[in-house]
C-alpha cells in the first residue's frame, strides 16, 4: 500500500485478477459469498471488476463448444 493507505494499481489489479475467477467461498449452509478480494476494493475498482469480469465471460461462453462460461459450468456442476 502506499504511504496514505489507498492501494497501489499493481495492489488493485491482483484483487480484481482474483475476483474475477468463478470461485466464490461458501457459508455453512453451502451458500455462495462474496470473493473475499471484493471487499478490499473501492467503488471505482469494483467499477472496472464487472466491466472486466463481464467481458471475461464473453470470452469463455464465445471458446467453450458449449457456449457457457466458468461462471455457467460452475452452477451447472452445483445442480447436476
């Protein structure tokens, strides 16, 4: 961080890389939260986190043969 505690950019794009990942942890009751590196970020960066988070999505759903995303696979694999 820097000297004024606000995050560097290296700092803010590790968390928006992590939070981007279809993951998420669970509660004791196996439901879904939020990414834990969410919290850590300002407005402004969760701005650009579902900017990007959504063009990642495109981009997976437009090279899987099936059309879906991780974030797809992922509810998929919970229901089946």
């Amino acid at each position: 961080m820097s000297k004024g505690g606000e995050m560097d950019e290296r700092e803010t794009e590790c968390l928006i890389e992590q939070s981007i990942s279809a993951w998420r942890p669970r509660d004791p009751d196996a439901g879904i939260l939020p990414h834990p590196a969410w919290a850590d970020l300002d407005p402004t960066a969760r701005e650009r986190l579902f900017d990007e988070t959504t063009r990642s999505r495109l981009l997976e759903s437009a090279l899987d043969e099936e059309g879906l995303s991780t974030t797809a696979r992922a509810v998929l694999g919970r229901i089946l």
